[in-house]
C-alpha cells in the first residue's frame, strides 16, 4: 500500500512537472526581416511607386521635407531579394515637396 502511495506521488510529480514545461509559451522569434528604412530613386508614377527596383536600403532613418512626394518608405526586405523592399509590408511613408 505503501509504495503504491509513493508510486503515485511520483507520478503525479513527474506530470506536473512536465505539463509545467509544456505549458509555457515559446518565446516570439524575431524575423530576419524587420521593417527598415529605404530611399525611393523614381518619379513620382504608379508604375515606379510600385517597382521595388526604385528603391535603395538607407542605414539611418532618412530626412525628408514635409510635402507630398514619396521620398523613403519603411519596409520589410523581401524574401526574394533582400536588397529590396517588400511594398506589401510599408509600415512608413517619408515625403517631400
């Protein structure tokens, strides 16, 4: 009768312990591609608004006057080409005048 007692001691304790590390949530995995800064080199045209080739990765967040013509984006890097943006993923729009 004992060891039956200690038997499920043992057994609920190994349960909860490992129920208890199931249970916790995984930690969020930072993307490779997080939204960064790109300067736009078109005119100002839908077709050239829309072709990422027009663009160019800035390091820094770029400086633009306040105004009404695309000057950079923020942007995921595509997963096609990652010296591109993603334009579906624009978080940011700078323009100028």
């Amino acid at each position: 009768m004992k060891s039956s007692r200690v038997l499920f001691f043992a057994l609920a304790l190994v349960l909860g312990m490992g129920n208890t590390l199931v249970s916790k949530a995984a930690k969020p995995v930072k993307s490779s591609f997080a939204a960064v800064w790109w300067d736009y080199n078109g005119t100002q045209t839908p077709a050239q608004l829309n072709d990422p080739a027009n663009y160019s990765f800035s390091s820094t967040e770029p400086v633009c006057s306040a105004g009404s013509s695309r000057c950079a984006i923020e942007a995921d890097r595509s997963t096609g080409n990652p010296n591109q943006p993603n334009l579906a993923t624009i978080v940011l729009e700078k323009v100028k005048p």
